[in-house]
C-alpha cells in the first residue's frame, strides 16, 4: 500500500514538473496503467474479503482498515474507525503489549487470540493474524495483519471447558457416593447375611424343608450381595487408591500374577506362554491384577479343554501393545462391546461363576494409564485381549 | 494347659458397640467347647470402667482376655487400648483388635499402642467362627497367660 502510495505520488511529481522522458513516454504511460490496475485490483481485493484486514503503525495507530474489520467492529465507518486508538479496541491492555512484544521479537505474531471491543461497547473474541512490513533499508514500514471473528467457536469452547468440567466433579462425586455407598453397606448386609447363616446353622431341618429352602435363598441372596458390593469398591478403588506409576518390569508382574493363579492352573492343567516382556510406566498392582483377570478369564471360559493362554506383546506407534490370547469358549462380535461394562455377564451363574466386574476392572485399569483395551474374538474360536498402554 | 482353670470359666470382655456383633460374638462363645464367661460394654468409657471397677461394675471380673472394637462412641478403641497399655496392672491383659477396619494405619496404630494382636473381622459367619475359634485355641489354650 504505502509503496504504492509512494510510487504514484512520484509520478504525480513527475507528470506535474512536466519532466517526462520523451522517449519512454508511451512505455511509462503503460506501466503507469499497469501500476493503476494493478492498484485497483489489490484494493478491491482489500475492500471485498469477509476478512477484517487492517494496516496500524508501530506505535499503534491505525492506518487503514477495510469494510470488513469496519463492520466486524460496529464502526459507522471507515473514517471514524481510524480515529479510534488501540485504547478504544483492545480490552485487555496486557494483550496488545503482549502482541506489541511478540511482533518486535518475532515479526509475526501468528493467531494471536484476544477480546477486542466494538464501536458500541460489546466485546468480540478475535484471532490476529499479523506481520511487520519493512522499507528497503530494513525499517519498520507498518504492521499489517487479518482479524477474524471466533466468538462463537470461543463460547463454543468455553462451554465445552464448563461441561467437562461438571462432568468431571459429577463422575468424582460418582466415585466417591459409590466407595461410601457399597462401604456403608457392607455392615448391614453382614448382620443379615451372618444371622441368616446363623439361622441355618442352628435350624436347618428343624423347621420344614419351606423353611430351609427360604433360608437357603436368603443366605445365597446375602453372599451374592457381598460379592457384587466388594466388587464394587474393587472397582471403585482402581482411581480412588491408584498408586503412581513408576517404571514397572512386566516380568515381575507376570510372575506374580501367575503366583495368585497358581491354584487354578493346576485344576485346569493349563497351558501359559509367555513371550518376554517390556518395563513400562505403571501402577505395579494394577498391572498384575490386569494380567491376573485376563489370564483368569482365559483358563475360566473353557468348555472341558485344558486352557492355553499365550502372553506376549509388540510395540507400535510408540505404544506397548499387550496380547492375551486363549483357546477358549469365544465370544460373540456383538458382545465384544458389553463384556466390558460393569457387572454385565454373558453367562449364568451356574455355567461360570463371577459377578461379572473383571473386565471392568480391566477396562478401568487401561483407562487410567492412558490406554486402550479390545477384544479380537470369534464363538467357539477362543478369545485375544488386547491392551495398548503408552 | 488350662488345667489350672478347670471348674473356673474363661473371662471374656468384648469392647463393642454394635449390639448385633455382639450377640453374634456371644452366639459362637456359647458353641464353644471351653467353659467362658462373655461379657460385653457399649463404649470405651465403660470398658476402662469395668476394667477399674469402678461404680456399677464394683464386682466385674477380670478378664482373661479383652476384644476391643476400634470405633466405639464417647471414648474410640485407639485410645482404650492406649490407656490399657498404660496402666501398670491392667497391660498385662491381652488385647485382641477385633474391627471391620482394614486400614493400613489402623493396623499399624494398633500395634504401636501394644496390641497383642490385630485382626480383621470377616464378613462371613463361617469365617468369623473360624476366626473366633483360632482366638480360643491360641489365647486361651496354647498361651500361658499370667494368673489373674
């Protein structure tokens, strides 16, 4: 713009001293068309683009501006909004000396976002985008630079901020109703369930067999409950009593998860494989209990055949990924999903035991170290787990 | 071992408030086959009370044996225990940490104030008698406790 100003205001000066070449008059008088067109083009450009684009000095004040940014800001017009000061625009002070620094250090300051106000007071959310422009010896000429309006993706974001942050105080206070609920449970339900027992310890075929079957239904009843309420806390305690996580040798992890199996691998003469294993950053306990459940499941759901489970593990993507495949019962794709919700089972009680929350736990142990887990498995095809962790 | 009680029961105090727990705590006591005599406070105040002596408990015998709940009302199990420890003739008791808590620190506390023993009450009856039943074998049969 300003060179072009300059340019023109030569040529007026020359046209005016009546000094032209006469030579090179029809060739300058092209150029000079070349130099109006050329001019027009840009400023009809300027003038068109829904863009706010504007040209201030170094000390701030503005040299032009086009309609877009005169609308943006509510400015009756052109005129009127160049008299404006950075005062008027900016709300924050702070944010125009931050932009100020970063274009005198940088000489670009790139979507710098900040509020600016409007012709009639309202305040706008704005992205800047701008650069300084030099002369020909190196000397700041003008900063020039385009605004864009983002108020409505900024209150998009800052309800999206407000709703994730209610979401997570709401899924805390879940947390926490859950832990107190099934640990202040726990006491009334163990007067009914050791009174039932005590029923039937003292009168079980003393009464009539009505009698000791109710009473057996009670005390089944009452164990049961027991069960799904110290599953419940399990599960409530991986975030509410996780460790930090530390570098973790999965070896050591897999040994002792294996320890605690040990009684069930031999009923089952079952078969595990190992393929060495990494050190990653984890909670240690969790980490085993992980493999403990996975490995557990695999020797559980087997229909008479002595279990083969294999562990291994491959590194993708910068992510250790963790396999634990078994010869297993299956599951059907279209519970790959459910199997891993809380107390959701695919199976009766009397077909294989359980409350159902190991996959949960599962689920929620991965989570909470940044991690993915899924399930490759067809019916009757035994089952591969797969978790990723970082 | 316990010949030299014969024909004298076995005193018991049970430390705790929970008027169910405590019925169940006297209901295995009475399967038992060792002759003893349970008796049972609500409160830590009443335990030191009955362990003093002191007003209506002028007669109470003393136990051979305490139970002791770790959260009781007025006065809590962590500092009966603590006062227990403290006083020169009645220490030589064995405390028996009888609680739902599985708090780590209140294992630790627990042992800190001299507990004889911490132990975590199950929550199934079969358990529990198991577990009553090992406090027999072990205090009252296998121990040589001081005579009274």
């Amino acid at each position: 713009m300003q060179e072009l100003a300059e340019m023109r205001q030569r040529l007026a000066e020359l046209e005016a001293s009546g000094a032209r070449p006469a030579p090179s008059g029809a060739l300058l008088d092209q150029a000079d068309d070349a130099v109006r067109e050329s001019v027009a083009r840009y400023r009809s450009m300027f003038d068109g683009v829904p863009v706010g684009l504007y040209q201030t000095s170094s000390e701030g004040q503005i040299l032009d501006a086009n309609p877009a940014l005169v609308k943006m800001l509510f400015y009756p017009d052109r005129e009127t909004f160049l008299k404006a000061g950075a005062a008027d625009v900016y709300v924050d002070p702070q944010s125009r000396e931050r932009w100020q620094a970063l274009m005198e250090r940088e000489g670009v300051v790139p979507d710098f976002e900040m509020q600016m106000r409007r012709f009639d007071d309202s305040v706008i959310w704005v992205k800047d985008s701008a650069r300084v422009v030099f002369d020909a010896n190196g000397s700041v000429l003008y900063y020039e630079g385009a605004l864009e309006d983002i108020t409505e993706r900024k209150g998009a974001e800052e309800a999206l901020k407000q709703t994730m942050a209610e979401l997570a105080r709401s899924n805390a206070e879940l947390e926490q109703f859950a832990y107190v609920a099934s640990h202040d449970l726990q006491e009334p339900l163990r007067m009914v369930a050791s009174y039932m027992q005590l029923l039937q310890r003292r009168y079980q075929g003393k009464l009539d067999a009505d009698a000791d079957e109710f009473i057996a239904y009670a005390v089944d009843g009452a164990k049961r409950m027991q069960a799904l309420i110290n599953d419940l806390l399990a599960y409530s305690r991986v975030s509410s009593r996780g460790k930090p996580f530390e570098p973790i040798d999965c070896e050591v992890v897999l040994d002792e998860a294996l320890a605690n199996l040990q009684m069930a691998i031999e009923e089952s003469d079952a078969v595990i494989i190992r393929d060495p294993l990494p050190t990653v950053m984890a909670d240690g306990t969790q980490l085993m209990q992980l493999f403990q459940n996975l490995i557990g499941n695999g020797i559980k759901f087997q229909n008479g055949r002595a279990p083969h489970v294999h562990v291994s593990t491959e590194r993708q993507a910068g992510e250790w990924v963790f396999s634990v495949c078994d010869n297993g019962i299956g599951i059907d794709p279209r519970y790959h999903e459910r199997v891993f919700a809380v107390f959701r089972r695919l199976h009766t009680r009397e077909e294989y035991p359980g409350t159902g929350i190991g996959l949960a736990i599962c689920k929620r142990i991965v989570e909470r170290h940044g991690g993915r887990i899924w399930v490759e498995s067809q019916s009757g095809e035994g089952s591969t787990f797969h978790f990723a962790i970082p | 071992m316990t010949s030299q009680r014969i024909g004298k029961p076995i005193e018991i105090l049970l430390v705790e408030d929970n008027p169910g727990d405590v019925r169940l705590t006297l209901e295995v006591f009475k399967e038992s086959k060792m002759h003893n005599n349970l008796s049972s406070v609500g409160d830590g105040v009443e335990a030191l009370a009955f362990l003093r002596r002191e007003g209506k408990y002028i007669q109470s015998p003393r136990p051979d044996l305490i139970l002791l709940d770790l959260n009781l009302p007025k006065k809590d199990g962590r500092e009966v225990l603590a006062e227990i420890k403290e006083d020169p003739d009645l220490r030589r008791i064995p405390v028996v940490v009888l609680t739902t808590s599985q708090a780590e620190q209140d294992v630790l506390r627990s042992y800190n104030l001299h507990a004889n023993c911490y132990i975590s009450k199950p929550i199934d009856l079969e358990q529990f008698i198991t577990v009553v039943r090992s406090i027999e074998d072990f205090w009252l049969a296998i121990v040589k406790l001081p005579s009274r």
